[in-house]
C-alpha cells in the first residue's frame, strides 16, 4: 500500500467520524447553500442508533460490492461535500459520478490525460496532475462546478452530473443512484434530501414511482392477467418508492419457462422464455396497502425489513424477468401479495393525489 493510499483512508476515517457527529442533521436543516429548497420536500425516516453508524473498528468496511478502499474514497467525498455546505443531493450525485468515472479507485491515469477518482484532464483547466490525484482536491472541484450549474438540484442524476462531466456517455451515471444513494446513508445516517428535490409528495403522502406515459394497462382485454400497470422508462431510470412504509420483499423471479430452472436477474429477460418480476421490491404500508416494483436493472437498493420515505429511490429500471424492454411495472394490492388483491393503479394513484400519465 502507498503512503498516498494510507493518506486518503485516514483522511476517510476522519471524515467520518465528522459525519456521524450530528453535523449531518445541522447541514440540511441549518441550511447549506440552496438547502431550503430541499426541505419543503425532504422527508426524515429514523436514523440507525448512532453506534451503528460508526465505522467498522479498524476504519471503513465494505458496503455490498464496495470495498474498504472505494467506500473509503467515498467517504472523502462526502466529507469534502459536508464542508462546502453542498446539500446532500449533491454527495449522492458526486459519489455516483465518482463510481462510473473509477469505480471509486484513485487513478493515476486513464481515458485520454484523465486523472483520479472524477477522471478530471488536466488539458480541460481542471489542474495538475498531482492535484487531481489528490481525492480532496477532485472533489472540490467537482462541487465547485455542480454548484455553477443552475437548478442542479432539481435535475435527474444524470443531467446534474452530466453538467459537470460532460461525458461521452452520460446515462451511465443514472445506474449508480441506488449504490451511491446506500454509501452515503451508511457513512453519515442521512436519508433525507438525497432524492432529487424533484420529487414531489401529495398531501396524502403519495408520489409518482417514476414520471412515465402508462403503456399497458390493468387488466386489460389482451391480458387479462396482467395485475399491474406498465409505465416506459428507459433503462436506468431512477424509481422512488410511491409512499413510506416498510421494504417487506426483495427477490428476483425470472424463470426460463423451458426448463423451469431460473433465468437470472442480472440480464434482461425475454417476453416468450421467462416467467417473473425481475428484480423486484415489495413496499407495505400503513393500512394495508401494497406496492410492487418488477423488471429492475440490478439488485435492488433497499433490503428487506427497511424503513423507506416517500420519493426514496429503491432501485433502477431494467427488464429483467418477464419483459419484452425496459419499464417499471407496477402493481397496488389492497390488503397482502396475492394477485386477488389487486387493484388498478391509474385510479388508486389519482385518488391519493399522485396521478399516474405525468
Ligand atoms: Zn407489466
């Protein structure tokens, strides 16, 4: 390990400990820059008891596919975001941006003459070569740009980073919403203001999943089966949990109808040779009701058991599963699982002030 690697984590591990010191709850409600606008629509789930928001003894653990190494870069940035007084939207879009540039890792080199955790060049006025690989720098760069840009806050993860970035390949930063959005809750307990200040929530507590046309419909003559709503999204699509409640299934069923043996839900699935949802989650919340999220791109973002706010987002679109191409199926039971509960979506989410087709 280089001493500039050992440098970074210790740097990490006081960041941290900076985090989890209560300055979190005084950034979103004392109000960072911009921070206001978020607040009218950030919503508070309860935090973890503090002891398990501490880092792991020894520094920072792995968070699901992340190691020690890139969680800990990731928690670089998130302090360095805390310290500017940028709002929490803002660490998710950096983190995210920084997992598609690095995968997290501070590289001396890559792409053309880019450089560290943001692949910033050097040519483009980022500064040296030395400064970029240095992730405290690379951050605050990248924040000073994001907060350049006019109405980032409000804008899709993609659009914001893109900004920033302007990457050749702009809609691979979208996939990392879920990831990101999970580090920076682990590192500093935040879970409100993350979601993009977008979201909108009615008075009764309701959201759209996603902002989508309604392709196919609820039980319609064609397939009579089909329990659910269809909205068209493109892959990637960031989808939020339409209210709170608790995360009360997260599974993937797709199986290949030939042989009865499981398709996988890290590919997409095929309309003719696979049965299922996908990737999918089950919200329940108070009174009995039911939401489903099927075909999703990757393993969701939340676990069973979690606590979500309404606009959280809990994973990505895709087509796993049954699916003929990428969109959200979504699906309102009245009282358990089963398909007999079931009711159309389109009216349930008009009558709760969340309309669908918008
Ligand atoms: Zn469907």
């Amino acid at each position: 390990m280089t001493t500039r690697v050992l440098s970074g984590i210790t740097v990490a591990v006081v960041g941290v400990l900076l985090l989890c010191s209560g300055l979190a709850t005084t950034l979103i409600f004392g109000g960072g820059t911009g921070a206001a606008a978020c607040a009218a629509i950030a919503s508070v789930t309860p935090t973890a008891p503090s002891a398990t928001r501490s880092p792991a003894s020894g520094g920072i653990g792995p968070i699901g596919d992340w190691s020690t190494e890139q969680v800990g870069n990731a928690a670089t940035i998130t302090a360095v975001g805390m310290r500017l007084g940028v709002p929490p939207r803002g660490w998710v879009i950096a983190v995210a941006t920084a997992m598609q540039e690095s995968s997290l890792i501070n590289t001396p080199g890559g792409d053309r003459d880019s450089v560290g955790l943001f692949q910033q060049r050097p040519s483009q006025g980022w500064g040296t070569p030395e400064q970029l690989q240095d992730p405290q720098y690379a951050a605050t760069k990248f924040y000073q740009k994001l907060q350049a840009v006019d109405g980032w806050q409000a804008m899709a993860l993609t659009e914001a980073a893109q900004a920033v970035q302007r990457s050749a390949y702009p809609d691979a930063y979208a996939r990392w919403e879920p990831d990101a959005t999970r580090i920076v809750t682990a590192l500093t307990g935040v879970t409100a203001g993350l979601a993009t200040c977008g979201v909108t929530v009615s008075a009764q507590g309701w959201t759209q999943p996603v902002h989508a046309d309604v392709g196919s419909g609820f039980r319609t003559e064609d397939r009579p089966g089909h329990d659910g709503v269809d909205l068209i999204v493109g892959k990637g699509t960031p989808i939020h949990a339409a209210s709170a409640g608790t995360v009360t299934v997260v599974r993937c069923n797709a199986v290949d109808v030939r042989t009865g043996a499981g398709w996988g839900c890290d590919r997409d699935g095929d309309p003719a040779l696979t049965r299922g949802c996908g990737w999918y989650v089950d919200i329940t919340h108070p009174g009995g009701v039911i939401t489903r999220y099927c075909h999703m791109l990757t393993h969701p973002s939340v676990a069973e058991g979690q606590q979500v706010a309404a606009g959280d987002v809990i994973g990505v679109s895709g087509s796993s599963g049954h699916s003929s191409g990428p969109h959200l199926h979504f699906e309102v039971h009245l009282g358990d699982h089963t398909s007999a509960t079931a009711v159309d979506p389109v009216g349930f989410m008009a009558s709760v002030g969340a309309p669908l087709n918008q």
